[in-house]
C-alpha cells in the first residue's frame, strides 16, 4: 500500500514512481518529483527523455502505467484534461494545442468559453476584451484578435497558448519549452512574467527549459531526467552552469561508451555466428 | 473585379463567419459590398447562384413566378435540411454516407409503429429515435473503435438499405397519415401532414429552421467551435480539452436524425414510402454535394450551413431550370456534373483569393 508522503505540508504537488511505455518505448521508467507552494521548478533532460510525457501525465492528457500522482495531499487521478483544470492543473503544450482555424481569442477561450448567462451562446465581446487585456499585460501586441491563428508567428502563437495557461485561474502550471519559438525580445517577456507571477507566489509552476541560463535565473530548483528517472534533484542556488552541463556532457560519454561496447559485442557475435553452425 | 490583393491582414475588411464587422455601414461603395459579399466563405456561391437564377429568369418567361418557385422546393428544401447535417460532420473531417440509408430507413419505421397502434407524432419522434440510435453507432464506430467514417457509413448505408427492402418486401406502401381526407368541408389534407412535409411550403419552413439553428449552433456555441477544433486539428483540441469523441458522436446523431426527418417529410410530401436503394444514393449524393459546392472543405476544420443551403439552392434551381428548358432527359446529368465542376473552380479561385487578402 502506498501512503501520502510524510512531507506533504507544503508540497503541492507530489508524483511518485511514475511509470510510462509506448509499445516498446519506455518513456518514463520511475520518475518522483515534488514541487512546493509557489516554487518554479525547472525539468531538464535529453530530448526524448521523457518530459513531455510526464507534463502529460500530470496535466490529465494521458494515464500513467503505474505510480501515483497527489495534489495538495489528496491522490490526484485526473480522468481528463478538463478534469485537472477544474482541480487546478493547467499547461502550455510544446506544441501549443493551437487550432489554426480558430481566431486569437477563440483559441484563448477552447474550453473554458464564456457564454451569455445561462444561454449556450458565445460571449464574443466578452472573451475578446479579456483575451485583450491578457496578452496586453504580458506585453504582447496583436492588431487584430479576430484572426485565424494560423496567420501568426510563431512566437506570437507561443504567446497565445502561455496567455491562455497563465489566466487560467491555475494554482498549478506546467510549462513544457514555452519559449522555443520566440524571438530574444519575446522570450525576455515571457520570463518576466514568470518573474512576476513567481513574486506573487500564489502560482507554482514546473518548466521546461533547454536553455541553462534561464533555468538558473527563473527557477527555484532543478530537476533533471535521465534515463527515465530523476537523476538530480537540487537548488538552483547550489548548483551551476558548469555542473548542469558536466551531467550532460558525462552523460553523453557514458551513452556513447555503452553504444561502443554494443556495438563491439554485436561484431564479436557476428563473427562467432558463422562457426557456430 | 479585383480580389483586394495589396491589403494586408490588418487592415482588410473584416468578412466570414468568424469576423467583426465593423466596417462603417454608411461609407460602404457598391465595389466594397460586392468584394464583401465574394469575400465571405458564402460569397461566391451566392453570386452563382445569383446569376443562374438570373439567366433562367431571362431565357424562361415561366421560371422566375410563383408557380414554378412551388414546383422547386422539392429540389431544394430536403437537401439543404440533410446538407445542414453533413457539413457538421464535414467540417469534423469525416462523412456520413449513412443518411441514405436513414433517409430509406426512417419512413419504414414510422410505417411499422403506426401498424402497432401508435399514434402519428409519437411514431415520428419513435422513428427518429431509431435514426439517433444509428448515429451513435456510426459514431463509436468512427470515433471509439478507429474506422474510417467513409467505410462505417458506406457499411451502414447498405445494411439501411437492405433492411428496408427485407421489411418492405420491395414494394411500395402508403405514407400512414399522408391521405387526403374528405369531410363537410371538402378535401384536404390532415394538420400532421401539413406540417410534416405536404403543405405547400412545410419543408421550407423546416429548412430554413433548421439551418438557421444549425448556422447560429456553429458559429456561436461551445459545439460549433469544438465541431471546428475537431476537424482542424485533432490532438491540438484533445489536448487543449475538447472532448473529441463525443463531439464526433454527436454530429453522427445530427446527421442520422436529420436524414431520418427528411425521408418521413418526403414520404408525407409524395404519400408514399418507396424502398428504392437507388434513389437514395442520388439523393445522398446531392447532399453532400451541396455541401461541398456551398463552401464546406471535405478535408475539414472549414464549412458553413449557409453554404451548404445556397448550394442545395443551385442545385435545385438548375435541375428546375433545365427541366423547363426541356433539356433532353439524358443530357440532364451531364449539364448537371458539369455545373457543378464549374461551380466548384470558381469556388475554389475565389476562395484562394479570399485567403490571399487575408481574410477568413
Ligand atoms: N504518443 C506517443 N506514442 C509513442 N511514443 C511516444 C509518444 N509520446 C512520446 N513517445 C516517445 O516517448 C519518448 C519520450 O518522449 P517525450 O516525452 O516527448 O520526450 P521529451 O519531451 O523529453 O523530448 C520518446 O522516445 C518518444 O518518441
Ligand atoms: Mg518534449
């Protein structure tokens, strides 16, 4: 029997054991992480290391094969991305859930859409100013809101979809590369507002980032995924660019050791097969 | 008639479904409105079908009167109203080829539980319940199990079709309820199939109901925005929360309901239920290129019920208008295909400029 985690308190979140395959591929083997109230936790890892699935995992969109989820000290099974909003969990996609068809504020709005008091028509107006004032206060500048999506750069639909997590009314929110996209300018805007709402502490927040430098300046703490579980867990205060990349580099060398040893053993058994016979 | 090339995105005029208008009305010229008018996802259809009205009306003294808008209902009010459910699940990305079969299948039904004693209206919403019933299987079909929706639908289709002909034994009955009755007051029809397809203008009074709710559904509810995010980008709108499955099942219902509605209104309408399979295809076909020629995408994430009511419209005034032209019966089908090939391209040239300035 798995019981809640003694430091429970203060953690908002906790994740224990996740396990998670697609077929043959396993994308997360036993991952647990915590995260505190108003903390910014920074995920690290190789690309297809699994961070995204566990985003997924926590935000509702897919199930885990094994482990346990708890959130504010109550186990957390969310059924459905809808279902983990209303508790509170909400998320910025790595590939933004946008629908080009849909206009700038309509997009803001899928699923959470405002209607005209107990009629199920669209408050258009309403959604509109609101989707205005959002991106207006990141510091984002669209002429027109009406527009397909589709028509935007790509930084400008990286800043709808982070505008739409950030006014979700989330207590927590998972950032999965909310800055791949953007220019310097538009990033530097992003990361200021995470700065802000950070201050504000009542947002605890877990991104993803590639870049080290604003893992180090934005987040409290780090996490990095290797090989399907965590393999570092520290603060941002206690660790440094040159350690973060040390891992990486390590890392690197041991995967490609291990790929020569392979590959050494694979000849050997080739060129012992034919006597075999 | 230049398509606003030069404009940019920001500062066209607004046009389509999607817009603000906000455009000064006064101020609008006559070269705007029509640039408007050709600019909206409906626009271009509408001037088709304009001009076709307008070139019958001159070249046939007879076409544009009273008498012969009666005689083109028919052609025109069943297809927009099973039109109306096909683009849902056109703009969804999938196809209903089922409606045929419902459209057969639902008149059949009515027949059998009015032959159990149940009263006229009871036996419609019981008929109509039956077609529900079959939406929501080509729906878990599609949207639960993973088959292809062309292949479901076509799978129901016939199955529909051949039930009918098993039940019916092939052979034509009588529309329960559809008879005149005489009375003191002279012949006349009865209140219920007035109402239900055989007054004179019921079924236009249906059509345009339905698609009137059917357009307002799409452009302005929850279910119209996430029939769209369905259809343009699958795992974007399950990701963001749209509930893909049951918005899927649910324009399955419409269209098999709908379908179900037209053949009852049509049975009424010509006081007989006929179990000919190949009539409904063609009227299956007619819908759903009615659809296609009003502006909805068979690709997805793009449609208009409008659309698809002004392309039943075309329809509808070139099989009358050719008709009267007394265009030999076997030419028909040709003048009919090449029309809307022709409707088709001008759709898609205008359409393609309707993107290239920026608008919707
Ligand atoms: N829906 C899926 N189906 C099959 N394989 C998947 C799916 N999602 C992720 N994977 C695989 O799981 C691994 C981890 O992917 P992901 O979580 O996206 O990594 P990251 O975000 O860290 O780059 C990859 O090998 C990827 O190919
Ligand atoms: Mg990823």
């Amino acid at each position: 029997m798995i019981v809640a985690p003694v430091s429970a308190d203060d953690d908002v979140l906790r994740v224990e054991h996740i396990a998670k395959s697609f077929g043959p591929v396993t994308a997360l083997r036993d991952v647990s992480l915590h995260l505190k109230k108003g903390e910014v936790l920074g995920l690290l890892g190789d690309n297809g290391a699994g961070k995204s699935t566990l985003i997924k995992t926590i935000c509702g969109f897919q199930k885990q094969d094994s482990g346990q989820m708890w959130l504010k000290g109550q186990p957390y099974e969310p059924k459905s991305v809808e279902q983990a909003r209303t508790l509170g969990v909400d998320v910025v996609y790595q590939d933004l859930a946008l629908i080009d068809e849909l206009s700038v504020y309509q997009n803001m709005f899928l699923c959470r859409e405002e209607r005209r008091s107990r009629l199920p028509f669209l408050d258009r107006r309403r959604m509109k100013r609101e989707a205005r004032a959002a991106l207006n206060e990141i510091g984002i500048h669209l002429p027109r809101l009406d527009v397909p999506v589709a028509r935007l750069s790509g930084g400008q639909r990286q800043s709808i979809a982070v505008a739409r997590g950030v006014y979700s009314e989330a207590d927590i929110l998972l950032l999965d590369e909310p800055l791949a996209a953007m220019g310097a300018k538009e990033g530097a805007m992003i990361l200021e507002l995470i700065a802000r709402l950070k201050a504000e502490g009542e947002l605890s927040m877990i991104m993803i980032l590639h870049n080290y430098v604003h893992v180090l300046e934005s987040c409290d703490r780090v996490n990095m995924i290797v090989d399907g579980v965590i393999a570092l867990d520290k603060p941002t205060a206690e660790t440094s660019l040159e350690e973060l990349t040390e891992i990486v580099v390590d890392e690197y060398r041991r995967a490609r050791l291990a790929a020569q040893a392979q590959e050494a053993a694979d000849a050997a058994a080739e060129a012992s097969a034919p006597a075999a016979e | 008639m230049s398509v606003s090339d030069g404009e940019s995105p920001v500062t066209a005029p607004a046009g389509g479904q999607a817009h603000e208008r906000k455009a000064p009305r006064a101020a609008v010229a006559p070269l705007t409105l029509i640039r408007h008018a050709l600019t909206t996802r409906e626009g271009s259809i509408i001037v088709i079908t304009a001009a076709l009205t307008v070139y019958f009306s001159l070249s046939l003294s007879v076409f544009f009167t009273t008498a012969n808008f009666e005689n083109l209902l028919p052609y025109f009010a069943p297809y927009a109203i099973l039109a109306a459910g096909e683009v849902f699940l056109m703009i969804n990305g999938e196809i209903d080829l089922s409606i045929g079969g419902c459209y057969l299948f639902a008149p059949l039904m009515f027949y059998e539980f009015h032959n159990g004693g149940i009263p006229l209206i009871p036996c419609t919403i019981l008929a109509l319940i039956v077609c529900m019933g079959i939406g929501v299987f080509n729906g878990f079909v599609t949207a639960v199990l993973g088959v292809n929706s062309f292949i479901t639908t076509l799978g129901t289709l016939f199955t529909l079709e051949g039930l009918t002909l098993i039940v019916s034994h092939a052979e034509q009955l009588e529309m329960p309820g559809a008879q005149v009755v005489s009375n003191a007051t002279g012949n006349h029809i009865t209140s219920f199939a007035s109402a239900f397809g055989a007054g004179t203008y019921s079924e236009l009074f249906w059509a345009l109901g339905i698609v009137l709710v059917l357009q307002v559904a799409l452009t302005r509810t929850r279910w119209g925005l996430h029939t769209i995010a369905v259809g343009s980008n699958r795992i974007a709108a399950a990701e963001a929360g749209v509930k893909v499955r049951t918005v899927l099942i649910r324009n399955f219902v419409v269209c098999s309901t709908l379908a179900g509605f037209v053949g009852i209104l049509e049975a009424v309408r010509s006081n007989s239920i006929t179990p000919d399979p190949g009539a409904a295809n063609s009227v299956l076909l007619d819908a759903i290129a009615a659809a296609v020629i009003g502006g909805t995408l068979l690709a997805g994430g793009s449609g208009t019920v409008v659309g698809a009511m002004i392309g039943a419209l075309f329809l509808g005034v070139l099989q009358d208008g050719l008709a009267i032209k007394g265009v030999n019966a076997d030419y028909l089908d040709f003048y009919l295909g090449v029309a809307i090939l022709v409707a088709m391209l001008i759709n898609r040239y205008v359409g393609r400029a309707r993107r290239r300035s920026g608008l919707g």
